[in-house]
C-alpha cells in the first residue's frame, strides 16, 4: 500500500460497489472522498454536520470516533437512520480505517 493511502468501499444507491482509493495526509473526510469521486453525495454544509446530506451507513466493523452532540442532533432529524448511521463529513480518513466499508443511505 501506497504510503498515506488507504482504501475504502461506497455502495452507491445502486448497490454498486465502487473501490477508492482515500488520501490520509489531506485532511479529508468521507463525504469528500465521495464528492471527488463524484458519487451522489451532497455536503450542502460543506462537513459541519448541519444538515443529513452524506448521511451514510457503516457496514464494517471499524472503530469509529464516538458521534459529536452535532452529529447526534442531526442523525435525529433525518430519514432511514439505522444504529450504524453516520454523517459522512463526519468519519476523518486516517490509517486506522482502511478497508472501511460504507453505503450510501437513500435519500427521501
């Protein structure tokens, strides 16, 4: 592997699965790896966790930092929100989730 590279999988709304590769020396998070590969995932708030945009579900088993109040409050407010629910802006690309695997929640 490639030094500060990891890969991740999205599953579009499709059920298509696609492979990336996700840079860990850029501070970039889930919700604009999706967006540089241009997936349909919106970031209306540009990653401040105030709106549900790049709400996503979590389908490996990788520790994930613990939710913020915000993003709690706002997972609350969405549509389809399962127990592995996150915001995408929210989940920080680092060496520690490599293999993640994720799916991108319909959206209403």
């Amino acid at each position: 592997m490639e030094d500060n590279m990891i890969k991740v999988t999205v599953i579009d709304r499709a059920g298509k699965e696609h492979l990336l590769d996700a840079p860990t020396d850029m501070n970039m998070n889930m919700m604009e790896l999706c967006k540089a590969h241009e997936l349909p995932v919106e970031g209306t708030c540009g990653g401040m966790a105030l709106c549900a945009s790049c709400h996503m579900y979590v389908r490996s088993d990788h520790g994930l930092a613990a939710m913020s109040e915000d993003e709690e409050d706002m997972l609350d407010q969405a549509f389809f929100v399962e127990d592995n629910s996150r915001l995408g802006c929210q989940i920080k690309l680092h060496d520690g989730i490599d293999g993640l695997v994720v799916e991108l929640a319909p959206v209403d």
